[in-house]
C-alpha cells in the first residue's frame, strides 16, 4: 500500500515555514495521541504517520531530501542501490516520538526540552491527609512524615564516594549526545555509556549506590488554610522524591480528604444539621439549643405547629470560605419526634387530645385522606 504524502499527513502546503508544519503537527497530536484514544488502532496508525512526517519535515536535509525523492529517499534496503540515498533509514527507533514530543510540547510540560547532559528530574510524590471538619473551618498546622528519596548526604548526591568526583565520559566527551555520519546526513543519540548525563561514576558512593539519593522518611509542616473543601490540592514545591545525581527534586502533592461529622453535613460553605425536635415543643413552639461548627451555641425559635423537613437558617454560622473573611450558612432542619414507651396516663392524656381533636388541627394528613377518598370515588364511578 502505498504511502501517504508527508504534507497531505500534516495539512500543510509544499512551501510550509518550520512554524506553520509545527503547529500542524502538534494539532494532530494531541487529537490523535493514544492516551486519548485507548484501544483505538486507527488513531494509533495514524499517531505514528504524523510522527514520521514531522521527524522528516521538520529536519531542513531530510524535507530537502523528501522534496527530491520522496519516500524513495527514506527506504532502506541494505546496499547503495536500493534507494537514492543509499538505502539509509530514517524510521525511527526508541526514544524518536519522545523527542518529538520534548520538542513540541515542552513549553507545556515544564519548560523545554532538556539537554542530553541534564539528569532526571525527582518524582513527583503524592500524600493523603485525611482531616476533620472542624480542622477545614479553621485550619491548622499538620505534621506529616513522608516515605521519600532524599538527597545521599555522604557524596552530597553526586554519586561518587567521598573524595572522588564524576569523570567526563570517554565516549562523549561530557556531551552526553554521540553522533553517526551517514553521507551528508548526521544522526544524534543519546549517549550509550553515560545515558545523556555526559559523566560517568568509576568509584561509586556506598551509601547510595551511586544515584546520589536514599529512602529515607521525612517529616514536615503542612498549612492547611481555613475553608479547604474535600479534595483539595496542596503544592509543596522541592519536597519530592530527590533527583537523580543532583538532579532538582520533584514536588510533594497533598491531597485533603475531609472526614464525615457525627453532627453535621457540609454543602459548599454551608453548612446543614438535622435536630430531633420533642413533638410537645414542635406543636406549642418554643426554642431550641444547637451547637455550630465554630463551637459556639445558637438559639432557634420554633414556631407552633412546626412539621419534620422544616428549615431554619443561620446566617454567617456555616464555614469559612477560603481566603476571605466570610462564612456561609447554617441550615437547621427540623426532625420532630414521636415519643415512645409512654406511661398509661400519657396514653390515656393522648387519646383525650384525639377526642378533642377538631379539623384543621392536622392539614397535612387531612388533606392527604381527603384526596384519597376522591380517588376512590373516582374509580367507582
């Protein structure tokens, strides 16, 4: 089958600037990426044609050669005749759509692309902190002790045992790259021997083996600022695992989970508490003591004749809201309660209260019957 022209892949035109072929490519990518389309073989064919069309268009000798040639410039066949340019590959091999990717996408990912002699970067380490309710409405100071990789304090995270030093590596010449000629082309790798770090260890830190870095657990403090809602994120920049051989360290993410309450259920900055009212209290009103988040009390008025699912608003009692000085809400909801175990004269004083009953003492189940007795009639008819 054959091939697909490298500029029909990418959308662009023959005369195309480096600019205009980039920002096509990196428009393809992200729609074509596997990551965002998982089990899907086409996308994925697709990825790795784009891939190959940049790798060529976006090298001036390769695009020059494209022009020229076509994809007979790029097909190797093991001897000088197979091909215009003697037969030597340009398909790539491990690594090539990471390079591609550093290139392209870099600015978005942390800065651009590295060079070969930088080491890597720590890991990033992720840390849940389970906190109450009344920790997130104030706030506070956390101690945390963390399972990291620090820094090998006996070789100062060089790798090398003390008093030695990283040599320059004898392939590359601390340049961590080395490079292959193949008639005007040139390729450039990273270092076989040293892996792109441009030096080599040949006495190694017994501590740490030679990464430069050690498990070890470290303890800090953690400001968890008032108003945090449940999922929260926390950066504590450098606080990662280390890098390799002095690399920087990564970062610590700390993820707040916030544990339900025995009394109180949040939504937002409000805040809601169902209250067991005495049915005596509900019928001939009265008040009632509640406690709010902040630990103080508040006072509800209960009107006569107060139903369970009745709400009472607290203003300015719920939570912190973050980075302000205001508070939400308090939401009272009312939960009257039906007594039990009574005595004989409470039941004997019950049922005098139902023979005095009169209508429009209870609207809601009076309504309520009265709607059945018209369904019934209904369906008689």
């Amino acid at each position: 089958m054959a091939k697909a022209d490298f500029y029909d892949l990418l959308g662009v035109s023959r005369g195309a600037g480096a600019d205009e072929i980039k920002k096509a490519y990196r428009k393809l990518a992200m729609k074509y990426h596997p990551d965002r389309n998982p089990g899907d073989r086409g996308a994925e064919h697709k990825f790795k044609e784009i891939n190959e069309a940049y790798d060529v268009l976006r090298d001036e000798q390769k695009r020059a050669a494209y022009d020229r040639f076509g994809h007979a410039a790029f097909e190797g066949g093991g001897g000088p005749g197979a091909g215009p340019m003697g037969g030597f590959d340009f398909h790539f091999g491990s690594g090539g759509f990471a390079d591609i990717f550093d290139e392209v996408f870099g600015d978005f990912m942390g800065g651009g692309r590295r060079s070969g002699r930088s080491a890597s970067r720590g890991a990033d380490v992720q840390y849940n902190l389970e906190i109450t309710l009344e920790d997130a409405f104030r706030g506070k100071q956390a101690t945390i002790r963390v399972p990291t990789s620090s820094t090998c304090e006996a070789c100062s995270g060089s790798g090398a045992e003390a008093g030695t030093q990283p040599v320059t590596c004898p392939t590359c010449h601390g340049a961590g790259k080395v490079r292959a000629q193949q008639g005007f082309f040139t390729i450039e790798r990273s270092c076989p021997t040293c892996h792109g770090v441009g030096k080599i260890i040949k006495d190694p830190c017994r501590a740490c083996g030679g990464s430069g870095r050690v498990r070890r657990e470290k303890t800090l403090q953690v400001n968890i600022p008032a108003g945090v809602e449940d999922g929260t994120r926390i950066r504590l920049a450098g606080e990662g695992e280390a890098g390799l051989r002095g690399a920087p360290p990564g970062d610590l993410y700390i993820f707040l989970a916030i544990a339900p309450h025995q009394l109180f259920q949040r939504d937002g900055a409000d805040v809601h508490c169902r209250v067991p009212i005495p049915m005596v209290t509900a019928a001939l009103g009265g008040s009632i003591e509640v406690p709010t988040i902040d630990g103080s009390r508040a006072q509800v008025t209960v009107p006569p004749g107060t139903q369970t699912g009745k709400q009472f608003r607290l203003r300015h009692k719920g939570m912190s809201v973050l980075r302000s000085n205001a508070r939400g809400d308090m939401f009272v909801q009312a939960m009257v309660e039906t007594p039990i175990n009574l005595t004989r004269r409470q039941q004997e004083l019950l049922r005098e209260f139902e023979k005095a009953g009169r209508s429009g003492n209870q609207p809601e189940s009076e309504g309520f019957f009265a709607k059945v007795r018209e369904f019934w009639d209904d369906l008689r008819e």
